[in-house]
C-alpha cells in the first residue's frame, strides 16, 4: 500500500510530538475512551483507546468490495444457522474434541428439540479482512473470519473519524482530511437492535446488555445503549450471574431478569470458554436460549462464526448449496477466501500436517476461539502441531493460508507508551446487521467499517488484547 502521509512530516520529530499532543486531547474530546486497565469497572479514570496518529491507505476499490459482499454474508450466515444437517455435519469432528464446541453445541441440540421460541433473528457481525499482496504487487481482499458474536468496535469506530481530520488539519494536510470517510456503526448496530425490540411487541421490555465481568471498553457498548435510548428503548446490563440469580422464565417463555422483561438480549459476552466461569454461567444461557426473548446472537448463529464452518464453507460446491442459481453471489464470497485446509482424522487431514510442518511460516493454526491472541504461527505452529498430529485434538483447529499485507509506516499512540514510528500491518473490519421474521429478512445492511493496525512484529491480537489501535482507512 501506498504511504499516503508525506515522508517529511512523518519524520518531523517537533510536529510528530506536537500532533500527538493534539492526537491524546481530541480522542478525549470525541469520546474515544477506554477505562484503565486497573480499574477496569469504574470510570473515574479515563484515557483515550490506542489509536494510530495517521490515517492508513486503503484502495478503494478493495474498499468497496468488503462493503459489497457484507449484505450476501449476513445472508449466508443466517442460512447456515437454520440448517441443523450442516451444522451437525461441519462440527462433528470439532465437538468430539472441544469441550467449548461441545458445551454450545449440546445447548443447540436442546434448543432444536425444543422448538424454538422466538421466529425473530437478530445477526449483528463483523467480517475481517487483511490485504494480501501478491507477487506482482496487487492487493487482494482476503477474509480472516467473521465475528457472530459481541462483535466490538462500532461504538468508537463512529468518532475516530473526527479525530484524524483534526490531526490531517493541523499537519496541514487539509486535502487528506476532507478524504476521510464518515462512519457510524454504532447507529447500524442500534437500528437492527431497534428492529428486533420493535417486533418483539413490548414497550415494557428492555433490550438487555450481557456484559462481561471486566469492562474496559464500556464506551464503546454505551454508544450503541445511547443510540438505542434516544429511541425511548429502555437498555439494562447485566452478567451471567445476574441472569442466573434474578432471571426466570413465564409460562409464555418470556424472559425477566430482576422483574424487567428482556425483549432482546445483546451477547457482549460468553464467546470464549473463560466467560463461562462456572456452571451457572451454562445455566443462564440456556436459560436465555430457551426464552422469547431475541437473542443476538442465537445459538446456532453463535456455532456458525466458529472457525470450522469457515474452512468447511471454502470446500468446493459447499457455497453454491446456500446460494443456488447465484452464482455472482458465490463468486463475490469465494473470492474473499485464502485457502482453509482441514485438520480431520484421515488422509486430507494428514496431507495438512505434513503441507504445514514442511513450511509453517506459510501458515497461520487457529483454534475455534473469538476475541484475538490465540492463532499460532512460525515454530509455535511446528510446536503446537506436533504434539497433536497423531491425536483426534488436532480436530480442534484449522490451518489456513497466511495473508501478507503490505506494511506502513506510523504511529501507535497508546497510554504510558513510548512516541516512535513503527511498521504496521492493518486490518480492515465490516459490521453487517439483519433482522429476519419466520422467512422474511425485513432488514439485512452493511452498516460501517472498522480499521485495526498493530506493529508488523506482533503476529495477532486485536485492541481489546492490547496489541492493535483503532484507525480509519484513506481511500487512495
């Protein structure tokens, strides 16, 4: 990608110490915040979330095409989470394997046995993607997964625009700032939420925040909440042990959680196998499943972002049975993948392992796990690989190709953290939003973006795992 930012002034130390002065105060003044990480449930104590002190180029035309192809993921995911067949089928081998896999999916299998209750879906997702560049030089889109579930970053992504425009401004890069885009998840993320509580039919029902034990990234939750109360929605929050203390169920299945009726229950929590902290936990979410309420994500929708649907979903033919007599629509989704190879018990899995212990730094191993820093690469990968090849645990990951986006230069600004230019690798988010009653989609939209940049020498993580800033993509 092409540096968009004048070699001079990235190498100005004066002006560079001066715009990250001016960078802290307008992240403050826009609501960019993040609590502390020592006090991480109080807000007496605030400071801005990492940001870059640049915006990153983006081509425009890679640009459009994640925002084109989001609408016919969002399609894709919620058919996916009605066909119990291929669900059961892709995840076979995973559930024998992994106990997380496998709790959810027991969950899934009560709840289809049941019948569930609600006939309104809500999917609010995030598809991430990285630009890999090929030997000519080309860029092209390739998809690293997308998030079912407590997909983050909509609430700040809406105001770091205006923070780089002010930065551009004062650097004196007026042109570059009327470039960047606007941007507001946040209000997406709370229309498809307005949606849901709208058909759900009660004004007396809340739509409910799960949220987790630690909240550092309140802000970002509380854009979307306040989006949703200008609506006159009432929001609540509350954790599993709320739920599984004060939550019940009536006789209609309706939901109370401390005498409130939930009509919409927001999952910002209990994607990864920590959230579960104890029984209850498993408890409260089956409770939750089995309720009216509309849960977002359902626990199919929730199965569907696991890793081993998107490596089963990249097999020849698989995307043609969700999309038949589309093929446009399967040749915009399959050009976004990179290539996604099996770990299963059997020759292809073994051809995998050999492929990938021949060559790891061609590859990245990942496990069925949300929220960053669990991918294994290089001589972790060979580690990691080896002591499970012979063993059904291998089951437990996929191996996919390892995307290569060109590096640039800037800044990451972080708390207590040293002003120095950096290398970095970005990486380029799309919210999608749909709400489906029975059969009908009555809202499927792509509703912003989120650009994350880290420095080159870090292999994963993203901004909650400390590792990636916040940043806004300059078309070029």
């Amino acid at each position: 990608m092409s540096q968009v930012i004048p070699e001079e002034v990235l190498r100005n130390e004066t002006l560079i110490a001066h715009l990250a002065d001016i960078a802290a105060d307008a992240a403050l003044l826009h609501g960019v915040l993040m609590r502390l990480q020592e006090s991480p449930n109080s807000s007496e104590l605030v400071t801005y979330a990492p940001f870059t002190l640049f915006p990153t180029s983006v081509p425009k035309a890679v640009f459009q095409q994640a925002l084109a192809v989001q609408t016919h993921f969002n399609t894709l995911v919620d058919k996916i989470s009605q066909d119990t067949d291929f669900l059961e089928e892709a995840l076979a081998s995973t559930v024998e394997v992994d106990d997380f896999t496998a709790r959810l999916f027991a969950i899934h299998k009560q709840i289809v046995k049941e019948g569930r209750s609600q006939s309104v879906v809500l999917g609010l997702n995030r598809s991430d993607y990285m630009l890999d560049q090929r030997d000519d030089g080309d860029l092209s889109l390739k998809q690293i997964e997308i998030n079912t579930i407590a997909a983050s970053f909509g609430g700040l992504s809406s105001h770091t625009p205006d923070v780089h425009r002010h930065i551009l401004k004062v650097a004196g890069l007026l042109d570059e700032s009327q470039r960047i885009l606007d941007n507001n998840p946040a209000a997406g993320l709370a229309r498809g939420l307005a949606k849901a509580w709208e058909l759900y039919g009660s004004e007396r029902a809340a739509v409910m925040f799960l949220a987790e034990g630690k909240q550092r990234n309140v802000f970002d939750q509380r854009r979307v909440e306040n989006e949703l109360w200008k609506k006159n929605i009432p929001v609540i929050r509350k954790r599993f042990g709320d739920v599984h203390e004060t939550g019940s169920l009536d006789q209609d299945k309706r939901l109370f959680v401390d005498g409130q009726e939930v009509a919409v229950v927001y999952f910002r929590d209990g994607y990864m196998p920590q959230c579960y902290f104890s029984e209850q936990c498993w408890d409260a979410r089956l409770l939750m499943e089995r309720s009216l309420a509309v849960k977002c994500p359902d626990i199919s929708t929730h199965l569907t972002g696991l890793k081993k649907i998107q490596q089963v979903l990249a097999r020849p033919g698989v995307l043609e049975k969700f999309f038949p007599d589309q093929p446009q629509v399967v040749e915009q989704i399959r050009a976004t993948f990179t290539g996604l190879y099996t770990l299963d018990m059997g020759p292809d899995g073994d051809k995998t392992v050999a492929m990938a212990l021949a060559a790891p730094d061609k590859f990245v191993l990942k496990p069925q796990r949300e929220g960053g820093g669990n991918n294994f690469y290089g001589s972790e990968l060979s580690k990691v690989l080896e002591a499970v090849k012979q063993s059904t645990e291998r089951t437990a990951y996929i191996l996919m190709d390892k995307i290569n986006p060109a590096p640039v230069q800037n800044y990451l600004l972080r708390r207590d953290s040293p002003l120095k230019i950096s290398s970095c690798l970005s990486e380029l988010g799309v919210f999608g939003v749909y709400v489906r009653q029975g059969n009908t989609m009555v809202m499927n939209e792509c509703v912003g973006h989120l650009l994350r940049t880290k420095s080159s020498e870090h292999a994963d993580g993203g901004v909650a795992a400390g590792v990636a800033v916040l940043d806004n993509p300059l078309l070029v």
